[in-house]
C-alpha cells in the first residue's frame, strides 16, 4: 500500500478551499459544464473524447451539435463519418475523433449492452480514450476515484513545488500518493480554471495570484 506524505498533502488542505472561494462563478471547463446539464454517462464520454487538443468552448459547442443530431450509442452508429465530421468540426484532429466516436459507439453497444463502463482498465480499451480521458469520465460521469491529469495540472503542480515529474503521466502517479482522494474530481476543475485564467504557461498572473505566496514558481521566467 503506498503511503502517503502527510506533510505534503497538507498544502492541498490550504490552496484548494483558497481557489474553490476564488475562482467561484468562473465558467467551468466544458465537461463539468455539461455535466451539470445533466448529460449521460456516454455524452459526457464522447465529450471527453472530442476535448483532446481543443478548446473549451469548441469542445462544448461541437459536443451540443452533435448531442442534438445523436446522443445514444445507437444514434452515433447511424450515422456516417462524414456526418459526423461535420457535426464536431472544428475540434482538433477531428477526422481521427469521427472514426473513434463512431468505433467507441460499436464497442459500448455491443459489448457493455449500452453502458459505460466505470472502471479505468476497461474504458482504456476503447479507441480514443487515453488515461486522462478515462480519469476524467470516472471523476466527473460516475463521481468515483478518478485523478485527470492535463497539461494544466501537470504545470501548476510542478510550478507550485510540491511534485517534480516530467510529463502528465509520472504526474497523476506521484499525486495518487500524496492528494487525498477527496480533492481528486476537484483538482482537476480547479486548475484547468485556474491555469486558463490566472497560472498561465507563459508570464501567468502572480500579481495576483491568491496562492501566490505558497507557490516556489517553479520555471517562472517572467510574470504579471
């Protein structure tokens, strides 16, 4: 059983109710927006799917577009991919994401009767569905123990200094030792809002910054 660091998971304790109070009525990134809305367990996969490399707001509205032509497994396996192309356009990649949609589609109707799976090795199978995906779906569509680890959470952790890791992946396992599973859904809605408004990649807000004074700016060159 892996141990986890208290001195270090305590540091959560402090910036997350911080930024939960300060980022407060922000628009939410596109899959708990859509979340909220009360879309299913699929929609809100095949979200996730279409989210990779895109934009928020690109991602939402291509995900409403298609939603309102096909919103069951079923529905999706009807149509063609171009039609799908041009339902989704102009996320990025999305010839790719067309042809995964409608492969994903096949495999949840014939193989999980219409449901999708909650458990991360099985939704790992489907086509288009990495480990942030996978993560995101269990945390946000089933309310389960799933850390989604994006180039946002990746960066501020880094920046703040609590992990050293080298790309998302080694992230999400170093903070499967040390962030207690209760901030694990929240962690990742509060820090794409945070990296998309305030810690920017390039000169982020420190001015200001409501954790700025707990954060070591880790590879900060330059900042407002």
């Amino acid at each position: 059983m892996v141990q986890r660091d208290d001195s270090k998971s305590l540091i959560f304790d402090t910036i997350i109710p911080i930024l939960e109070k300060y980022l407060k009525g922000t628009t939410l990134p596109a899959i708990s927006l859509l979340d909220t809305e009360g879309f299913s367990e699929f929609e809100l996969l095949i979200s996730t799917i279409l989210s990779a490399r895109t934009k928020d707001d690109v991602t939402y509205k291509a995900s409403k577009r298609l939603f309102e032509k096909a919103n069951t497994p079923v529905k999706i396996m009807r149509l063609s991919e171009q039609q799908i192309i041009e339902l989704i356009y102009p996320v990025g990649f999305y010839k790719t994401k067309a042809k995964n949609i409608k492969k994903t589609s096949a495999i949840i109707h014939e193989k999980y009767n219409d449901r999708v799976p909650d458990e991360l090795e099985e939704l790992l199978k489907l086509p288009g569905v990495g480990r942030k995906t996978a993560n995101l779906v269990i945390a946000v569509a089933f309310k389960k123990n799933g850390l989604c680890v994006d180039t946002h959470v990746h960066r501020i952790s880094n920046r703040l200094g609590i992990i050293k890791t080298r790309n998302p992946e080694e992230t999400e396992m170093k903070l499967r030792e040390i962030l207690p599973k209760k901030y694990w859904e929240i962690y990742n809605r509060l820090l794409v809002s945070f990296g998309q408004n305030i810690c920017k990649p390039i000169s982020p807000f420190c001015n200001i910054c409501p954790i700025s004074s707990y954060c070591k700016k880790i590879g900060v060159r330059s900042s407002r």
